[in-house]
C-alpha cells in the first residue's frame, strides 16, 4: 500500500467517522426541537435543507449536473419515490426522538444493514449466502421479540429501517451525484414544505419561539447537508467492509444517548432484541469462507 494510499483511507475514514458521530448525536438536536410541532420541524428541514444543498452544489460546480436531472424523466422519477421515503424517514425520526422513542429509532438503524441486504437479493438478485441468510433470521427474531413484549407493533423500528432501506436502493438505481441528488429530493419537496409553513399560526415556531429554536430551526440545512457531505467523501475512499463496520457507530451512539441521557427504559424485551440482533450483525461481519459462496 502507496503512502498516497494510506493519507487517502486516512482521510476516508475521518470523514466518515465524522459523519457517523454527526448523525449519531441527532437525537439532541431533535430533543432539542421537542416543544417544535414534528411536520414543522420536517418542513424547516426540507427548507432550509434547499438553500444548503442547492449552495453547495453552485459552489462545487455541479449546478450542470442538477439541472440535468430535471430534464431527465427516468431519473426525476426515481429522485421522486428517494424523496418520498427520506421525507417518511425524516418525518419518523423526528417524530421518535420528540416522543421519547430515540431508543427504538437507533434500533430501526441497527437494523437498517440486513434490511438492504434482502433489498439487494429481491431486486438485483443478490446470493444470500446460508450465514447471510440465517443472519437475517436472527434480526427478524429481535423484531418479533420486541413486538411481543411491547404494547403493540413496532412500527417506528420497521418503517425507519423500510424507508431508509428504499431510500438506499431507489438512490441506488438511479445514477446521480449523492449531493445532486439530496438537492433534487429536497427541491421536489420544497413547495409542499413552504405551503406547510405558511398555514402555521402567526408564522409558526421560527418566529414566535425563543432565539435558540430558532437557530435551530435555521442550522437544519446545514445539519441535514454536512454529514452527508462527509459520508459521500469518505464512502469513495474507503473500502466498502470498513465503511459497512463503521455504520455501527451511528445507532450504537443514539441508543447511548436515549437510555443515558434521555432516560429511556432499556428492558430485558430490549436486552434480548439487542442480543438477536447483534448476534445477526456479528454473523454477517464475520470474515466469508469459501464454502459461503
């Protein structure tokens, strides 16, 4: 491995540890936001996210490029079912950290994994080896358990980790810039997010609430912009084993921060989920002998 090589994967792997510690530290920001109503703090997200995104791509020169897409009907297509599940996923999340359930949205993130990889053997006939399968089979054990031992069906667990499984394989499909692209979905979910705005009474949170909402309420563009800017950075410098291992950090980081910080009950249901769940990321992790193949 070239010296060049090496400051390369060195700097892969800082912005993306960057990334993954920015999205991991999430639920503060939304707890934050809590006293703010969920679809309004969604609509200021897509906003703001707009004026961050389309910035950054005249900066980086790929205003070309953005505005290709819209003259592209396959891809403006497909950018608008992308949109369409990141909005959900937006939406739940923020909705899951404002309701004291930031516990069970980091357990729909560690999920996540599995889930694409049976997104991958569905719709581009992806081999699951019998270790991947039976790695699947532990994840949806957890689930299962975790839906007995709860009041009622887990259901910001199983949408967080569809919607951001689709949103990954729709943007898959679809041969766009990751920066371009978070620019085209959040363009295409601007007017309905102004028209939201405009209906709050009195011009909604970011006028009437205290300074710091609505710094807040403004910085979410460059919340939702900056991570994923690092990820992209680093995603194209690392290999994709370590990048996949690193993806780790994110949830185990929100759990952290629900159960230490937020107060949030970590029962035995949750200890045996977690136990299935991590045996199945364990599985899948471990290093593929031929015989997998």
């Amino acid at each position: 491995m070239t010296d060049h090589s090496i400051k390369t994967s060195r700097q892969g792997a800082i912005s993306a540890l960057a990334a993954y510690l920015c999205w991991g530290m999430f639920p503060l920001y939304f707890k934050a936001l809590a006293g703010v109503e969920s679809l309004e703090v969604l609509s200021h997200r897509i906003v703001w996210g707009v004026i961050s995104t389309v910035a950054l791509v005249v900066m980086l020169n790929k205003a070309e490029a953005l505005a290709a897409v819209f003259h592209d009907r396959k891809r403006l297509l497909g950018l608008t079912g992308s949109a369409i599940c990141i909005t959900l996923n937006w939406g739940v999340y923020i909705w899951s950290v404002g309701h004291h359930h930031a516990l069970d949205a980091s357990i729909g993130y560690y999920v996540l994994p599995l889930v694409s990889v049976v997104l991958g053997a569905i719709f581009f006939k992806e081999r699951l080896t019998p270790r991947q399968m039976a790695s699947v089979a532990l994840v949806i054990i957890g689930v299962i358990v975790l839906a007995s031992g709860l009041q009622g069906f887990p259901w910001i667990v199983v949408v967080l980790s569809l919607s951001f499984g689709g949103y990954g394989l729709l943007r898959k499909m679809v041969p766009v810039d990751a920066l371009v692209g978070l620019a085209v979905e959040t363009l295409l979910l601007c007017p309905i997010a102004i028209l939201y705005l405009l209906t709050r009474h009195d011009g909604g949170a970011i006028v009437n609430s205290d300074g710091l909402t609505t710094s807040l309420l403004v910085i979410s563009g460059p919340v939702t912009a900056v991570p994923l800017v690092l990820f992209a950075y680093g995603a194209r410098r690392l290999k994709l084993s370590t990048l996949g291992l690193m993806q780790y950090i994110n949830p185990t980081i929100q759990m952290s921060i629900a159960v230490l910080l937020f107060g949030e009950a970590f029962t035995m249901t949750h200890a045996v989920t977690f136990a299935f769940i991590w045996g199945g990321l364990l599985l899948y992790s471990l290093p593929a002998k031929r015989s997998d193949g």
